[in-house]
C-alpha cells in the first residue's frame, strides 16, 4: 500500500526507508528540504509541502505523524486534517499524551476523518530489527493501515490494544518501565564500580548477557557500550526525559497504584541535572546546627 510520512528524523527516515524496502509506496515530508532530498535519494517519493504530499496519495490516503509530540505534533495534525477529505486516516506515531489521543479522535471524527495513535518502541535499530507498534483506535481506522503496522513490526511486535488513547497509554507505561530498569542497571554498576574488588565491569557487563537472569536487550547495548568506552569517558551525567515517566507517575496518583521504583526513577533523573544540591546544602547545615557534623566548604 502507500503511506504519507510527515518527520524524517532518527525514527521516521528509518521508518518509512523499512516501508519502502518491503514494497511500499512511501511519500515523504519534513520541513527540512536535505531530509526529504536523502529520502528520495533511497526511493521516496518526495513533497515538499503538506499540499504536495497529500495531492501525491490516493484515497483514501493513509498519512503517519512522526514530529516532536506536544505543539508540533499538535500544529501538523491541524494543517493535515484541513488538507484531506472524509474517509482518510491520520496516524500518531509520536510520544503524544494518551489523553491527547483521544481528544484528536474525537475532533477528527467530527470530520469525518479517521485517527490511529501509535505507540512506537525501537529506536534507531528499528530499521533492521522492526518496531514494537502499541495502537490504538476504532477496528475500521486500524485495519486500514494493517500492512503498515505488519511490516514495520517484527513477528508478534504489532497489538492493536484498545480504542483510541490506548496505543499512547501502553506506550506510555512502556516507558516508564524502561525507567526503573535503566535506573537499577545504573545503580548496579555504580555499585560495582565503587567495591574495593577493582572489577572490569565490561567483562561483568559481557558475563551477564549469558545465561544470567538480569540479560536483556539493554544490557546487550551496555556491553556494547562498555566497548567503545570502557570506562565512558567523556558522557556526562545528566539524564532527559521525555514526558512519558512523567505522566506514568501522574497515572499512578490518580489509579491510587503504587509505583515507588518508576517513581524514584524519575526522581533519580532530575537529580542528575543538578551541579550542586541546594537540599542537601540545606541538611549539611541543619546536621552542622544540632550535632556540630562538619560541614565541607564549595
């Protein structure tokens, strides 16, 4: 089939170049005119506007949504829908809210436009190992775009999992699993770096990828981290987040659901961002006032 691909970044040029390696017509479009050019380049076809792309697809026309969630993704699915007609179907993709989903569900409906949100996990290696695809949205709207999702997703890595919302929800709690487990793999290794043992942690790293109960896809990428850079020179810690753990942890509240490790986890990440604590300052001095603890000087 072919597809509408808005945002050639590090996860829609990967996308639609495994749509168009398996035989589908892929138009193509980014504000930046160089990545639409390499898009074409590997056999896109290109548009250099939204009234282009959309004047390139047949209907019903099937256009993904791969920006920036929050207002860019807002922006693109307003100018997108005053461009199509009834019957076409405007897939989500991004990291948008899940309550974001099922707004934009229902406002399109009004326009007799379909609407699929994607949670897409994958990365950059997506484009080799397939996506694990999260959607959400009416039957009708999803089987649309079936052979999309099939072929953009490694075998069992596709689940239509509920009504719209749902495909950001999942996706969202995803996230905040891989929260927790980036923290403890962290900490451990800060634990094991910090013994008296003076332990090579990428050969603990390698050793634990076989056989051993914690080996998973992310310590396969640590040790090949710990390759590179041994001893990871030159990364500094600080630590983004990109919403997702964030509203995990604002679901929780509401759910009255107990999650203290996504929710330290979090936490844990703000505090890396910080060059000097100004709460612990704040118990030095308290400790200095009622038990004369030493305080060390800036």
């Amino acid at each position: 089939m072919e597809l509408g691909m808005i945002g050639l970044g590090r996860m829609g040029g990967n996308m639609a170049q495994r749509l168009h390696q398996r035989g589908h017509r892929i138009v193509v479009y980014d504000q930046a005119r160089q990545a639409v050019d390499q898009a074409a380049a590997w056999g896109a076809v290109a548009a250099y506007s939204l009234e282009e792309m959309v004047a390139k697809l047949e209907v019903p026309r099937v256009v993904w949504v791969m920006v920036p969630a929050g207002t860019a993704t807002e922006d693109t699915i307003e100018q997108l829908a005053t461009r199509l007609q009834p019957g076409d179907l405007i897939i989500d993709g991004g990291n948008s809210n899940f309550r974001d989903g099922m707004r934009r569900a229902a406002t399109l409906a009004q326009q007799h436009l379909r609407f699929v949100d994607a949670g897409t996990s994958g990365g950059i290696w997506g484009l080799e190992n397939g996506y694990c695809l999260m959607v959400g949205g009416t039957p009708e709207a999803v089987e649309m775009a079936r052979p999309i999702f099939v072929d953009l997703a490694p075998k069992d890595g596709f689940l239509h999992v509920g009504p719209a919302g749902s495909g950001h929800f999942v996706k969202m709690v995803h996230n905040g699993i891989e929260y927790g487990l980036l923290a403890a793999y962290g900490e451990g290794f800060e634990i094991l770096r910090a013994s008296a043992f003076s332990l090579d942690l990428p050969a603990v790293a390698e050793l634990w990828r076989h056989g051993s109960v914690v080996r998973s896809w992310l310590l396969d990428l640590l040790s090949d981290a710990y390759s590179k850079n041994p001893n990871l020179e030159g990364i500094r810690g600080y630590v983004e987040d990109s919403g997702e753990g964030r509203w995990t942890v604002d679901e929780a509240i509401r759910e009255n659901v107990p999650a203290p490790v996504i929710t330290l986890s979090l936490l844990q990440r703000l505090a890396s961002r910080q060059d000097e604590s100004y709460s612990a300052r704040v118990i030095a001095a308290l400790r200095n006032e009622f038990g004369g603890h030493a305080v060390k000087s800036q």
